[in-house]
C-alpha cells in the first residue's frame, strides 16, 4: 500500500495507475506475463516510455495495440527484456566455478545436466559449454539455455558473437571455439560444433513455467534482479527443488540469496549455493 502511495505522487494520475493495473491484467490473460512479479518503479516506467514513444496516453490503448497483431506482442514482451550479456561475465566467479563447483560435481558424476536460466542470446550457455569441453571432453553433458525473450533464444541458436562479447575471453579459447567472420561487415565470431553439441535452447518463463528437474547445476545471473522480492524467493525455492543432491545454483553479482539456509542451501563460495 505504502509503495502504491508514492505512486500515486510520482506518477501522473490515480487513473493512469488503474489504467497500468488494467494493461496488467489484460497482458497477463492474453500472454501468461505477470508484471506484478517484476519490481514496480522500473517496470512501470518501461512501459509507459514504450506507451509514449508509440504516441498513446493510456496503457490500454496500447494494449490495444500490441493485441492486433502477434508482431507487436512479441516485440514489446522482447523489449520488455534487458538482454545485456556477454561471454565469461564476472569472469572471476567463473574461476570459482571453472576451479571449484565443477571439479566437485565431475567427482560425482561424468555427464552434468546443467540450466542455464535467463540465458538471453547463449553467451552464458555456450561459456559453460567451453568449460566442460575444457575439462572433461570426453562425456556426453547436456545444457539447457531458457528465456522468454524468443529473439534472443534465435540468436543464441545461431551462435555468433561480436568484439564486445569477448572482451573476457582468453585468446586462446577464442582460437579454439570460434571461426572469425564478418556479419554486417563487422567482425563476428561464430562457436564451433564442439560447443554446440551439448547445447539445446528453449522458451521458458521462470515465474509462470514448470521447471524440469535433476539438475547437477543451475545458473541463473542477472535475471531475478527485476523481479519482486516474493517472485524472487519463489524461484531460488524451485531452483532448489530442480537441483539435484549435490549439485549448485549460481547466482549473479547483485543477487545474495539472504535466508539460503531456511531454504535447504549452504554457500560455500561467493554466489555459489549447493543443495546437500
Ligand atoms: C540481463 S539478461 C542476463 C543474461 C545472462 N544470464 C547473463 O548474466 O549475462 C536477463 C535475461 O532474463 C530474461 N528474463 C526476464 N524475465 C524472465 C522470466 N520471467 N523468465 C525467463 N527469463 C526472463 C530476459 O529476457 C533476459 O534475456
């Protein structure tokens, strides 16, 4: 209430903000998108610079809009989407997982089923793919990259990466996992069928979605920060729940899992936690 308050002064109008709760409802009946599991401030702004920039003065009429035509959905719920990404990001806690969780689960298990969840356009997925190939080529791993941004999940499945992407990966992995090429006359860098092969891409909602299960490790980074405290803690528990005995969830930067314990976690190293 107290949020919805401060809305109520920030924001042009009590109507506009019913309008939004309106836009909400209807988005989710048509899409299965509940933005009332992302945090407010932001979500509310996004959408109404897209409401603005398209020259409409209600969140409905908008509606209406992206409603004629499957495009114009589809594009918003992809705008709706911040895809930033890159490969190998936070390359330190890659260390840790390149140095540590992993050995720990192959002394397990040989082939790891791994998710990689709200993998935007792969950079985290086909990372992980370059790991295992680093470390233990010879089994048969599989790994899963999920979004909800369809667009991105295309390109992901296409497997090309621009100059900014490497910018954290060694040169000599780069030498071995990617063909240097040109696309829209810029230099690209597309992944090699020795990643590929482990690699398979889907649609997938983390709010809305059943998740599968048996997992070994679970990475999902910059993804929950835009979600609602109570979303967020819904997720890592079915996270936990996907994960197998053993196995770990990795966690981006800004996403300290505080009450991990109440949840069944232990957090041995900084955005690792492992389910005993
Ligand atoms: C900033 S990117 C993170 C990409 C990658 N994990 C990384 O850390 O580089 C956030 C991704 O989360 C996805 N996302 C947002 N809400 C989602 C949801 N409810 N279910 C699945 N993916 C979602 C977005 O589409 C976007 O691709």
């Amino acid at each position: 209430m107290h949020e919805m308050m401060r809305h109520k002064e920030d924001f042009q109008s009590v109507e506009l903000l019913n309008d939004y709760e309106q836009f909400k409802r209807k988005l989710f009946r048509r899409t299965g998108l509940d933005l009332n599991c992302y945090k407010f401030d932001q979500t509310y702004r996004r959408i109404w610079n897209m409401v603005e920039r398209a020259q409409f003065e209600r969140f409905t009429d908008y509606f209406d809009y992206l409603q004629e035509n499957e495009r114009h959905m589809r594009s918003f719920v992809d705008r709706l989407a911040i895809n930033v990404s890159e490969l190998f990001r936070n390359p330190e806690q890659f260390q840790v997982l390149r140095t540590r969780a992993l050995p720990m689960l192959l002394k397990q298990k040989r082939a790891l089923k791994i998710w990689s969840a709200g993998c935007s356009y792969g950079a985290e997925a086909y990372s992980l793919a370059i790991l295992l190939n680093e470390i233990a080529p010879e089994h048969n791993h599989s790994i899963l990259g999920t979004d909800i941004d369809q667009s991105a999940l295309e390109r992901a499945l296409e497997g090309y990466f621009d100059q900014a992407d490497m910018k954290n990966t060694p040169v000599e992995l780069r030498l071995r996992y990617f063909r240097e090429c040109k696309l829209n006359q810029k230099t690209a860098y597309e992944a090699s069928p020795l990643l590929r092969k482990y690699l398979r891409f889907e649609t997938h909602n983390l709010l809305s979605d059943r998740f599968n299960h048996d997992f070994d490790l679970i990475v999902c980074r910059n993804v929950v920060i835009y979600f609602s405290d109570q979303a967020k803690e819904q997720v890592f528990r079915d996270f936990y729940t996907a994960l197998n005995s053993g196995g770990y969830l990795f966690v981006g930067s800004s996403e300290r899992i505080f009450n991990y314990r109440a949840m069944g976690f232990t957090n041995p190293d900084a955005f690792f936690y492992y389910k005993p």
